[in-house]
C-alpha cells in the first residue's frame, strides 16, 4: 500500500500541470501559474542520479528559461537524501529545508455530524463563482487554474459546498492506480467555523466508500484539519520529513 502512496504522492502534479520527464526524475511546469509550488518543481530520484551537477545545472536552465524559479522536491521515498547533498544544493544557489508531511489513510469508522443547512454537490464542470467565492475570497487565487485543470481528468472527483446556494467550500481529490489522494479542501474565510469542510469531508468519505475506494489517503494541513480527518476516519499512517530546495540565485 505505502509504496503505491509514495509513487503517488511524488507525481500527483501530472494531474494538474505540464511536465518532461528525465533519467534522474521529472520536470513539472506551468508558465501560465507560476505562483504555484506543486504545479511549478522537479522531482528527483536519488538512485536515478549518475551525476548530480548534471541535474542540478539542468534543473536550473530548464526552470529559468522559462522564467520560473527553479524547485526541487526531494522523493517522498528517499529519506534524508536532501541533508545529505546540501552542501551541494547550497553550492548551486539552493536553499534547502524539510517540511513535515503525516500521512493519514482512510481506515475507520466515519462519526462526522454534517451541517444539514449546507448542501454538498459532486460536480464535473467549473464555474467562475467558484473560483471568487471560494478561492480569491481566501486568498489563494492560484488555486483556481490548478483545479480547472485538474477537472479536465476523467479521475478527478469534485465536491463544492453550498449555504444559500452560494458556493463557499470545496475538496477535489483524483484517484489513480486504485489510489485516492485528496488533493485540498477550502473554506471560503467568510464562512469558516460553520462545520462546512467537515461537511465535505463527510461527502467525501461516503462517496469513495459507496464507490469502493479502497486506499484513500491525506495529509492534513495543521491541527484543525487533522481534526476533521480523525473524525472522517482517517488514522495516522507514517510521518515522513519532505526535503525541499528552492533557487535563490538571480
């Protein structure tokens, strides 16, 4: 199971994004999003590197050519491989640092009590209100082509909150190879505190049981959010430290 997690977890961004694979791993890049981390990285492979100047100085010309900063994410599988080439990363102009991701899977009983004044809805098509109710209202516009992109996949599954019938919350999540992975939830930040997210949350989690999706996994975004997963029936799985780079040279 975990392995099929992983492989997911390092190429998820196929789903919204452009990329080139290579030898050593693979390029993502969106020239029209730059703003976004994970439409906007390389991901590189520590058994895959024969010459790791090579990879570096590739990584850098493809991203700048493009006027994009260059990133790397280190692969969720190699523990530790980013604090051991640092001093190398340092060397090209990388600033390196590791961010906690706890991996939650879907494997208990669901006790969320969902707000019956809000009404979820599975959709396939996008909308603009979505994107100004939601995601610019919150603050995170760059979100918006990342899942108008992600609609264009058959494997994508697409909740949106309604109160009123306005817009104010949505989860997307796509499935692929018998894995589910929730790729985000958002509240609109007028409508927070109202039990919306654990409503999706909810919906979410009765559709891929009624659907008989069997790995599902997540890792929450800070404590409130684990909350909401614990009560989905997610449980703790594995805690892995991600290593990151990011270009700082001009």
């Amino acid at each position: 199971m975990f392995e099929k997690i992983y492989t997911e977890e390092d190429l998820f961004p196929r789903e919204i994004t452009h990329y080139e694979k290579r030898d050593y791993g693979v390029l993502f890049y969106n020239e029209e999003n730059k703003d976004s981390y994970d439409s906007n990285h390389a991901v590189i492979y520590r058994k895959k590197i024969a010459d790791l100047d090579f990879v570096l100085k590739d990584i850098i010309d493809f991203y700048t050519h493009k006027n994009i900063t260059p990133i790397i994410y280190q692969s969720i599988s190699d523990d530790g491989f980013f604090e051991e080439i640092k001093t190398k990363l340092n060397s090209f102009g990388f600033e390196t640092w590791e961010e906690e991701q706890k991996f939650m899977v879907l494997s208990d009983k669901n006790i969320i009590n969902p707000n019956s004044q809000i009404t979820i809805k599975k959709l396939e098509q996008w909308k603009d209100e979505y994107g100004t109710e939601i995601f610019e209202k919150s603050g995170e516009p760059w979100g918006i082509d990342v899942v108008k992109k992600s609609l264009q996949n058959k494997n994508t599954l697409f909740f949106v909150a309604f109160y009123k019938e306005n817009p104010v919350g949505m989860t997307y999540a796509h499935v692929t190879d018998e894995v589910c992975r929730v790729d985000y939830l958002l509240v609109s930040s007028s409508y927070r505190k109202m039990g919306i997210g654990r409503t999706l949350i909810n919906a979410f989690v009765e559709y891929c049981k009624e659907n008989k999706i069997s790995t599902c996994y997540l890792w929450p975004d800070g404590e409130s959010a684990e909350k909401i997963y614990i009560e989905a029936g997610f449980r703790h799985a594995e805690t892995k430290l991600a290593g990151r780079a990011k270009w700082n040279k001009t």
